[in-house]
C-alpha cells in the first residue's frame, strides 16, 4: 500500500495496521509531534533550502578578493562535506552544478544543516538565517495558505480529538487553518511560542511550537525572535538555557503521560532525542503497550534513536524488527489526517445513531445504519475518483468540511456559514467522552435521521439530491429535484428560530416560493403560528406562506419506509417551483 494512498486504502490501513494509534486519536489519548513535512508543498525543504543559501552566498563572491568575506563563509560550509565534490565549485553558479555534484553536496550539507546555518558572513548583517535567508520572513509570510494537512489538523482540533499538539514548524499554517474554519463552535486553540504562555486556558487545545513561531516572531522581534531555532547553537540554547526550561519540562511530561505520533517529523535534532531520553528516565516504558507511532513507510535511524530511548535500548534490541513494524503507520500527512477526519465522523455519528436508535422501528433503524456505509462508499467513489493525490485530497478537504459547516450552521443557528471555510463540528467531546455516560443531544440523532431518510429517498428513486456550493444560506443545506421541479430544504433545529432564519437573509417568508423548512426533532405545535389560511396534512403543513414538516412525527406515525418516503415525497412537490 503506497504511503501516498487514497482513500479507500487510508481507511483500511487505519482500521487494521493502524488502529492502535486511531482508537488513541479517536479518545485523545495521543499527542501529535508535527514537523516540516506536513508542510513540504508550502515551504522548502532543507534540500531546497540549503541550496537557495548556496545560489545566495555564490552570487556575492567576489571573484577576485582572496579575502572576500562571502567566499570565506563558503569555504566554512564546504567543511561539513566530508567527499570533495569537483564540480561543485564557487567559481560557478550552483545552478550549473551537474545533477550528481548538487545532489551529492546537498546529501552531505543536510545532516549538519544546523551547523551550516551557524556560519556568519563576516560583515553587518552577515547572519545566514535572518540576513541570507530570511528564514523568518519566510516561514512567516502571512500570504502563504494552508494545505489540506493543516485543514485536517484544525477541524480534528474543532472536533475535541486533538487537544495536543506540538510542532518544531516555524510556519503558522496550523493556525491559519483554524481561524479560516472557525465557525459558531468548536475548540479555542492556545498557541505557545515563547516561554510566558503557558497558563492552561480551560476548555482548549493546546500548540506548542517548541522551535518557535516565525510569524510571531515578526510581528513582536524583541519577544519572539529569541525562542526561533535553526542553528546548531540555538539547539544548544534550547537545551540549557532556563528561558526553555518550560518547553523541556513540557515535552518530558507530555511524552510521559501520553502516545506519541510523529507526523512528518524526522527527530534528527539531537535535543529532542535528548529530551526523549530524559523523558523516559530509568524506568523504561513497555513496547507490549506501544506508546510511539511514526507516519512513514520505514522506521529512519533518528527515529530508532528514540524508540530506543523510550523502550530502553536492551529492549529494543532485543524486538527491534517487532517495536519498528508496530511504529510504523506507512501514510503521509495528507492520506492520514484526511482518514483519521471522515473516520471520526463516522465514529461520532455512529456513537450518536446508538444511544438513540431504539426511538426507531427496526426498520427505519436498518436505513439509517446502511446510510452512514453508503455515505462511506460515496465518499470513497467521488474523491478516489482523482488521479492526482494532492488534487484528491485538497478537493477533500474543501468540500467535505464546507458541507458539514453548512448542514450545522443552518441547522443550529440559522445562519449562513459565512465563508466556505467555516465548520461546526458534531460534537467537542471526543468517543470516550461519547461512549462514557453520554446522552446525546436528540437534535442531532434526529438530524442524521433526517439526512438518513434523504438519501434513502435519492436511492430509491423518489427524488435527486443536488448539493449547493459557496457560502450563501438561500440554498438551504440540499437541493431536491422531483418531477414537479426543485426546491431547496433547510433543515433546523428549532421551529421558533424560523424567524432567525429569515432575518439571516437565508429565505424571505413573504416569497417562498422553491423551498421547504424541515424539523427533524420537533413535532408540530398545536398553535398555529400565524393567522394566514393555511391546510394542515398529517405532519405538514403548507399556505402561501410557507412550507414546513415535522420529520420525527412523521416517522412515528408513518408505518412503512415506503409510506415515509410518499409522504415527504408529496411535501417536497407542493414546495417544488
């Protein structure tokens, strides 16, 4: 199976190989160690990174100065390169380099790139990682968007899954991500990047950027640009220096208390293998009980480093091949959070459907039930559909969180999303909390009945349903085409918030022509609401005015699946234009 996979072949490798780490994430068990490689198609790699230092250094040589401070700073990198590379001269511009020559000088500069980055260019303004390369202009660049794997880390975060997080990333893409799919609800997120943040803010998740914070450190240089790391004596600051001894503290506690699962992060850095070291202390944890995880097709040698910390080396030694392969969880960042985020979906609606379906027949309970798998197997077929990988999941991560912002945002508070961004999560508490003396909100058991019944109808050929882009609420959460035309359906929660929903802009109840108010929960008042003519069938009611249903009586009245359908069936048509 390709670490690059899509999604069918994600959710199976978590559900078998993987599912030690899923059931951890899905209880917030476990704590996400996040690295460069969630965002290696936003910011260079150390490759490209070491190589844009080269093409920057070598284009400011003076030829013909013997004493030129640019060549003297090349000569001290050419240091960490233990093989003479010929080709690789000063003389010519590294983009000339042959492939092999670049390939074979950057393979031996990327090991000790914090030493590389440690030499100064001998002038004012001579440092290589704020002078050079700007790294901090770089990481920090406002205008660079968040990939598909940040979107997936946010909404896990909104969902109360991930309530830690730490990262050695410089970039605020993460947040970004969470500020741009914050909706009504959902989880606040404390961000900590320098040592005076570290009160707990109840109720949240936390980020901790144990190498600092690029962004940050531009807007606020005198409180932030100490706590960056990238130099070999950064690191060796970030061991010793008390101003870190809240972050040192902080990893050994974490990686005591909780799994850990490494996400596109190396652990190369010599400080964090010496914290894992001290984390585990003299009493060695148990690989019975396999407490790190790391997202990669094979275990790295710096990742052996710390699985021997944790185990204890004699022990590592001794079930070295056993400890590697149940490390191992052989997806990339986007195929993985991307299946980790529709398996908690599932798994919440699931926990939802369960602590309520005896409020159903057998019957209506069994159409529930095959939706949520149909559902699967729709979202599997659409997205695995693109031949592309980073297409497919992008696409995922756009559409998917855009329509359940809608669905809930609609339906909980009447209002139209805002952006296509925006999500509201199922629920905060993770599937411990759920499954733990849970009672679910009936609204929300309700509104998958609802959705349940919807494509049940599609399937049965009663009606096609047609699912509205962009960020207006006129279009309700789906549209419905019957024979006798099309009408929009808004779902939600409450029958006194229709007004809500009117001054939203969402629908005019003076023209509402082409829609229907569906309540999923509620049965119908006995006091008419307003003192139009209006004709009362069963659970519908419908007048010039208006078109609503009362989902939860109809089921309890109708009963047949078939009679259900015919009924919401003919609701549908009188609203239809």
């Amino acid at each position: 199976m390709p670490a690059d996979a899509n999604l069918r072949e994600s959710l199976t490798l978590l559900r078998s190989s993987g599912s030690k780490v899923l059931s951890g994430m899905l209880c917030d068990s476990v704590t996400l160690w996040l690295g460069s490689g969630i965002s290696r198609k936003k910011f260079p790699d150390l490759n490209a990174l070491l190589f844009k230092l080269l093409v920057k250094i070598q284009e400011k040589i003076d030829q013909t100065n013997s004493g030129c401070p640019y060549k003297s700073a090349w000569d001290r990198i050419f240091k960490f390169t233990a093989l003479e590379i010929k080709g690789a001269s000063h003389a010519v511009h590294p983009s000339l380099w042959a492939t092999d020559d670049l390939k074979g000088v950057l393979k031996q500069l990327v090991p000790s790139y914090a030493d590389v980055l440690e030499q100064h260019v001998r002038i004012v303004s001579g440092n290589l990682c704020w002078d050079i390369l700007e790294l901090d202009k770089l990481y920090g660049d406002p205008t660079v968007t968040p990939d598909a794997e940040h979107v997936f880390l946010a909404l896990l975060i909104h969902e109360g899954i991930v309530t830690e997080l730490v990262t050695t990333n410089w970039d605020a893409l993460i947040e970004a991500a969470y500020q741009q799919s914050k909706g009504a609800g959902g989880v606040q997120l404390q961000v900590i990047a320098r040592n005076d943040e570290w009160q707990r803010q109840a109720g949240s998740s936390r980020l901790i950027k144990m190498h600092g914070c690029a962004q940050k450190a531009l807007s606020d240089p005198a409180a932030y640009r100490s706590f960056l790391v990238a130099t070999h004596s950064h690191i060796l600051q970030w061991k010793n220096d008390p101003s870190f001894e809240p972050f040192r503290t902080e990893f050994k506690a974490i990686m005591r208390q909780r799994a850990a699962f490494f996400i596109g992060l190396s652990v190369q850095d010599w400080n964090l293998q010496a914290e894992c070291f001290s984390a585990s202390g003299t009493q060695r944890f148990s690989p019975s009980s396999p407490k790190v995880f790391f997202a990669e097709p094979t275990i790295q040698p710096s990742q052996q480093t710390v699985l021997r910390a944790i185990y204890g080396p004699d022990a590592y030694e001794a079930g070295a091949e056993t400890i590697d392969a149940q490390a191992t969880v052989p997806l990339y960042a986007k195929a993985l959070l991307g299946g980790v985020f529709i398996l908690v979906l599932f798994a919440k609606l699931e926990a939802i459907f369960e602590s309520r379906q005896s409020e159903l027949s057998p019957g209506q309970a069994s159409v529930v039930k095959l939706a949520l798998q149909e559902l699967e197997t729709l979202l599997v077929s659409k997205y695995d559909a693109f031949a592309d990988s980073e297409t497919r999941w992008r696409a995922f991560a756009r559409e998917v969180p855009s329509f359940i912002g809608r669905l809930l945002l609609v339906f909980r508070h009447q209002k139209a999303p805002g952006s296509v961004e925006a999500y509201e999560p199922i629920t905060t508490l993770n599937l411990h909390q759920m499954k733990t003396g849970f009672s679910s909100d009936p609204s929300s058991f309700w509104l998958l009945v609802a959705l349940a019944m919807l494509l049940e109808g599609k399937k049965q050929s009663f009606w096609t349903l047609l699912l509205p882009g962009g960020a207006e609420g006129k279009y309700g959460q789906v549209s419905v085409k019957v024979p006798a035309g099309s009408t929009n359906v808004f779902l939600i929660q409450r029958d006194n918030a229709l007004v809500k929903l009117e001054q939203s802009g969402c629908v005019d109840l003076l023209a509402p022509k082409g829609f229907i108010v569906i309540y999923p929960e509620e049965r119908p008042r006995t006091k008419k609401r307003t003192a139009s003519p209006q004709m009362q069938l069963g659970t519908r009611r419908t007048s010039n005015q208006l078109h609503e249903l009362w989902l939860r009586q109809l089921v309890e009245e109708t009963q047949t699946i078939d009679e259900l359908l015919r009924e919401l069936h003919s609701a549908l048509s009188l609203a239809a234009i």
